[in-house]
C-alpha cells in the first residue's frame, strides 16, 4: 500500500466508497445483497486501511461515518432522539483481548478491578426504536442511517412480541431498542410458500425480515410471523438505571421478550467460554444467530466510554466464523428471474453446511464464474455465513477432472431463446424477450393491464397468473382474443357469466389507446410513463415510432441521433429501447398486437398551453425524495416546460430537494420563486389534471 500515490489513494477510496454505498443500499433498503458478507467485509477492510494512512484523502462519503443506509422512499422519516449505533466486529480471541485492554486503558482501571460484561446472542434481524408515550405505543423506527429512521409505526404494530401497552409502572417516555427477526422454522416455512407462489427467495432471515417489514402495506407485515426481542434503551424520562443487567430486567418486566441465553461474565476467560458455548448449541436455539454481543455491564462506565464514529467502546459482536464445506460441483444451471436477469445457479452434491444440508449455491454471475473460474465437475469450497444460499469461496484446481472447460455463459434465455445481453458496466446479463419470456410473462402482462398503462379492471394478478398457466394468455395480443374462450370461462369457478361479461367489456374498451399509454404498457426498461409520453410527442402515431426506432437501432444513425437528441433521453435510455427492438420475438408480439388495437395517434392536448408551467424555465436543485431527477425533469417536459441546469433571472422556478446547494441561495437572491419537492409535484398534478384528454383516459 506505501507504493500508492496520494492520487492513486483517493481515487481508489472514493471507487471503494462507491461500492460499500451501493452494497449498503443493495442490503439496508432493498434487503437484496448481490455479494456475501466476506466480500463486503474485505471492501470495507481495504477502505478501512487506505483510511488509515491517509484520513486527509477521505471522500465526502465516507463510509467510516455512515451506519447502514439512509431511509428507503415510500416511508415518512423519523429522526432518532438518540443515534442508533452499529456494533464493530471482533473475530479472534485476540480481538476480544484486545477490546478488554482499551476499555482497561480508557477508564484506567486498576489491573485487579473487576471488569462485568452481559453477554447475549446477537441475532441477525433489523433493528428497531419503539417509542411509548405515556404506556402506548406511539412510534416505531429503523434505524436508516443511524440519524434518520423509516416510520414503520403500523407495521411493528403487526408484531405480536410489540406490545401495545406497557405493563406498569412504567416512565412517562420510553424507547426499547431491539431487534425485529424470524425464527429459523418460520423463515422456511415462508421461503417455501414463496417458491410455491414463484416469488424470489429471501438470501437469510435478516433479509426476510427486513422485507417484511419494510412493506408499505401492514397487511403483508401482519401476514409474516415477525418476532421482536429488546436489548437497549433509547430515550427514557426517568432517572438513570444502574447496569446492563438493570436495563435487561425492566424490558422484561414492562412486557417484552429478551435475546436468551445470556450471561454475566467476569473477565474474559468467562467471556471466551460463554463463545464457545454458543456456538456448540446454536442450532438449538430457535432463530439463527451469527455471533455473540459484549456490553459493559455498569452504565456509568458505558457513559464514560461512549462511541467512535458508527459504534460504542463499551459494546462488541464477537462474530462466529462462517461453516465451510466441500463438495462436487454437478453442473451450472441458468435462471431467468421475473426482471428477466439471467442468474448462475450450482447444482451441487448435497453436503451439511452449518446445520443444513445444501444442494445449491447461487454463482451471481457471469464474471463471477470466471474470476473463480468454476466448471462443472469441480471440487469447490463452500460458506454459509449466516445465509441458507451458500457461496463457493473456492474451487481446489488440483482435483479438477482431466478435460473441463471454462464454463461457457449463454448469451440467449435458456426459457425462451432470446437474445441475452449485458448493459454496459452491469454484471447482469438479461433477456431482451420480455414480452415472451415465460419467466417473465406474469411480470410483464401485471404491467401491462396496471392501471398506468392498459388498465383493464378485473384482470388482477391472480387472473393474470390462471390464465397464463393454462396458456390462455401467453402474450398480450392474446387478452384481445379471450373472447374466443369466454364460453369457458363462464363455466369456471370464481367467474360467472357477469364478471366474464365485464372483463370482456373492459378488454373491447381498450382496444383503442393512447399511444403514450401503448408505449408504457410495453415494459421497455428504464422507458416509465413521462418517458413514454416524450416518445409519443416526439413520434406522434405508432407506425412513425417503430418505423424510426427500427432504424435506430444502429448507433450513430440519423434515427439514433434523433431519438437521443430529444431532452431527457440519453444514450442509456435509448440503448434500452433499441435492444427492445433489436429482439425479433418482441417486434413479433408488438406487431401481434398492434393488429388487434387502434393506436391513436399523440395529439398535443390544446390545454398544455394553459399548464401552468407551459413556456416556463425551470431548474431542479438538490435531493428529490419522491421521485429521481430524470423523472421529475421528464415530467415538466411533458407539461411544456423547458428544464435548465443553472439559475438566472431568467428562471422561473427553483425546486429544492434535501440537501440543495448554492443553486438555492442564489435564487432567492435573484427574486426566483423557490418551491419545496411537495410544491412542484402539486403544481405539475395541475398540469397534468389539464392535460387529460379523452383520448388519453
Ligand atoms: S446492541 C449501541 N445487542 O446487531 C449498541 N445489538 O451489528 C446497539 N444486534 O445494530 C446494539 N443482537 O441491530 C445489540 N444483543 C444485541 C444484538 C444486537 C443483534 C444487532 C443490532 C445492531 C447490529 C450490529
């Protein structure tokens, strides 16, 4: 590492704080982790040592300053009264050693001083603040980023182990922090009803649970069989409590559930053994656990002690090491998922990993495979760390079978023969077929019908999924056939001749649509209703569109240079629409169904010009919460706006998001009229209240 240049330094930080940002989004929002936790351990092992030697070189976002993730859109945010802090890791005895000696040093305790720890399980779930204002539950929160949590009131209050009142005597304020989780069997169970309903896979129970909780609709939250156990305080309007122990015995005796077995521990002998204890019985215990945490019993010296940065002095996770196994190699098997990326899985001779036996372990992907080079027949090493889908952490090249070859990656779905690309600097590979894909089939006809796009009512998700299993609808051309099978359908339970007689009324109702809308139903990526409404602007009737958008599929023709000279389409964005086209499977079901629709040309709606926002210029600063940039500018577009990227006195509007800049002091300087994200999205609903045409609903 001394051979860095300082500028060799910073970039590689700055990349490496890029990547821990996106796996911390991957794991905190979207409770969807792509790499394992070693791998994102080692990224963050790195960043940490570069940090080290040169702290100066630090990006803006740095990840040594941020817990988890910021709150994920869609829920309103909580600002915690008191920080909710991570743990930092210990591996090794040496490292709990070690942890013992700083606290020894800090509070400069003599050698003979006893020193208490309360030593519990650390569960692997999501944690959570309950807030309780005279008794009631009043407010529960992720953690988010430590500062700023996600309001999850309704959902914890689904939780049964959440009490909704607090059993007395009880402060007036009073915030339990713990942990939200699922125990092993359940986690299973709920796996398993999953793959039933073709729903993808939760990786761990952590990730189960945080999905489940992170669920805007508490119905679905109410449905998972969630538990919660407390471990901390939060705020508290009562006096102080003695020690850790304390603070164990009164969450307990308010009502909750505490993290068992755990134990006081004198010294770190004690410590060490309650470890191995641990970890000899933890598959007896009920929920998986990946390690053990230590605290400081006496809550004076946890005061004394504080925090560094993410995390307390006076507390540990003493992490068990993952289960490792070896086993043969069988064969590599594509999946294609709902969004159409194509994903290697092993098939393996089943082993026991870690208390369960394996089958399977998912390779990611395509560069996956060839940074380890994995083929079939090997002997690879397998890890379970806390995840029920294992990761090959090696292949033993010397026991490889005598005539492997590198494994091929198919660059067509094994599902249906299309074309299987990568975008550029993605690690995906997808299927372009998303209209014929049978993986992807229920996806896309969902879109199709939503309301956004075809809408048809009474052809909801379980409709969708009876009709295509029993290849009623295998694409959506064939929703205006199903008139030929309504005698059928009739006969069908949970039909009847009226709800057959209205679907097929909604169906012959949209058999003329708007062209903005045809365009949205299609599912092209990246390509969302505002940008869907550029393209019916800019090509006005169908067979114009696909006419060009043939054309463009060539880069650097005069049809791809027009197609991304309109505002707001980019490079990336049209690539998407020409690999669509570039697909004959699609262009097969486009014209498949354009045969069976009136597709009305783009009129420009003679209200526009009363939009309120017609003719004006208008400049996005800062954070957009509710919708990306991208969009927000696509919509003020399409309400007749022009969108610039700097502040004049020519600007008519300034939209600032969180965190705007300078672009916001000098509007004001200027006179410019500033809205907040909740103004803009108001202004442009009026827009768009007066753009509705009847051709267009
Ligand atoms: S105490 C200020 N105790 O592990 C200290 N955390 O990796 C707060 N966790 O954020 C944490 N079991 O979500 C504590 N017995 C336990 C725990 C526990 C699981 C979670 C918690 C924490 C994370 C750190």
């Amino acid at each position: 590492m001394a051979a860095l240049t300082p500028i060799e330094a910073a970039a590689e930080m700055a990349a490496l704080a890029q990547q821990i940002a996106h796996h911390d989004r991957l794991y905190h929002q979207k409770d969807a982790p792509e790499i394992s936790d070693a791998d994102y351990d080692a990224l963050r092992n790195r960043y940490r040592a570069l940090r080290e030697q040169y702290p100066h070189l630090a990006p803006k976002d740095d990840p040594e300053q941020r817990v988890g993730a910021a709150p994920a859109a869609g829920f309103s945010k909580v600002m915690h009264s008191i920080a909710m802090l991570s743990l930092n890791n210990a591996f090794t005895d040496e490292d709990v050693e070690d942890f013992a000696t700083r606290i020894r040093r800090f509070l400069q305790l003599q050698d003979d001083e006893a020193l208490a720890f309360v030593a519990e399980p650390k569960i692997d779930g999501l944690s959570a603040s309950l807030r309780y204002e005279n008794g009631r539950l009043v407010q529960a929160a992720t953690r988010g980023d430590g500062t700023v949590g996600e309001n999850i009131t309704a959902n914890a209050r689904t939780i049964q182990d959440v009490p909704q009142t607090l059993r007395a005597p009880y402060p007036d304020l009073l915030e339990i922090r713990g942990e939200i989780y699922l125990n092993r069997e359940d986690f299973i169970a709920l796996n398993t009803r999953r793959e039933a309903e073709g729903e993808p896979l939760f990786a761990n129970p952590r990730n189960a649970a945080a999905g489940s909780v992170r669920q805007l609709d508490p119905s679905i939250t109410a449905s998972r069989p969630l538990r919660f156990f407390g471990y901390a305080l939060g705020q508290i309007g009562t006096n102080k409590l003695g020690s850790q122990n304390d603070i164990r015995d009164h969450i307990k005796r308010w009502g909750f559930a505490l993290n068992e077995p755990s134990r006081l521990c004198r010294g770190v002998p004690e410590l060490l053994a309650y470890y191995r204890e641990m970890a000899a019985s933890r598959y007896a215990l009920p929920f998986d656990i990946d390690g053990v945490v230590y605290k400081i019993n006496r809550l004076d010296w946890q005061e004394r002690l504080g925090f560094i940065s993410r995390a307390p002095r006076w507390a540990i996770a003493h992490k068990f090491p993952p289960e490792q196994a070896e086993t043969r190699l069988n064969k590599i098997v594509i999946q294609v998922g709902r969004t159409g990326a194509l994903t290697p899985v092993a098939e393996l001779e089943p082993v026991t990993v870690g208390g369960v036996v394996v089958s399977r372990a998912t390779l990611h992907n395509e560069d996956e495979i060839a940074r380890k080079d994995i083929r079939e027949g090997d002997i690879v090493r397998l890890q379970r760390a806390g995840d029920v889908i294992p990761q090959i952490t090696s292949v033993d090249v010397s026991r490889r079978p005598t005539g492997s070859k590198a494994f091929v990656f198919p660059d067509h779905c094994p599902e249906c023969g299309s074309r299987a690309e990568r975008e550029e600097g993605m690690a995906v590979r997808r299927c372009e077929g998303g209209l014929i894909c049978p993986s992807q089939a229920i996806e896309r006809l969902r879109h199709f019908t939503s309301r956004l796009a075809f809408n048809i009512e009474g052809l909801g998700d379980q409709r969708i999924r009876e009709l295509w299993e029993e290849k009623l609808i295998q694409s959506p051309a064939d929703i205006f056939r199903l008139q030929r099978h309504r005698a059928m359908l009739e006969q069908r339970e949970g039909w009847g001749e009226k709800s057959v007689a209205k679907l097929m009324q909604a169906i012959e109702a949209r058999r003329t649509i708007a062209l903005d809308k045809f365009i949205y139903a299609l599912g092209i990526r990246q390509v969302g209703e505002a940008t869907a409404k550029l393209l019916a602007r800019h090509y006005k009737s169908f067979a114009n569109w696909r006419a060009c958008m043939m054309n463009a599929r060539e880069e650097g023709s005069a049809a791809w240079n027009d197609l991304i000279a309109i505002e707001q389409i980019g490079t990336l964005v049209a690539r998407d629409i020409a690999r669509f086209f570039e697909e004959p499977h699609n262009t097969k079901a486009l014209d498949d169904l354009a045969q069976e629709l009136t597709i009305a040309d783009y009129e420009t709606p003679a209200a526009d010009q009363e939009s309120p926002l017609f003719g004006k210029t208008i400049v996005f600063t800062g954070t957009m919460e509710k919708m990306g940039r991208a969009e927000a500018k696509a919509k003020a577009e399409a309400l007749g706006a022009h969108v610039s990227g700097s502040v004049s006195a020519k600007t008519n509007y300034v939209v600032v998001g969180a965190d705007a800049g300078s672009k916001a002091t000098k509007a004001k300087e200027l006179g410019v009229t500033v809205l907040s994200e909740d103004e803009w999205l108001a202004l442009a609903e009026t827009g768009r209240n007066m753009q509705k045409t009847p051709n267009n609903r």
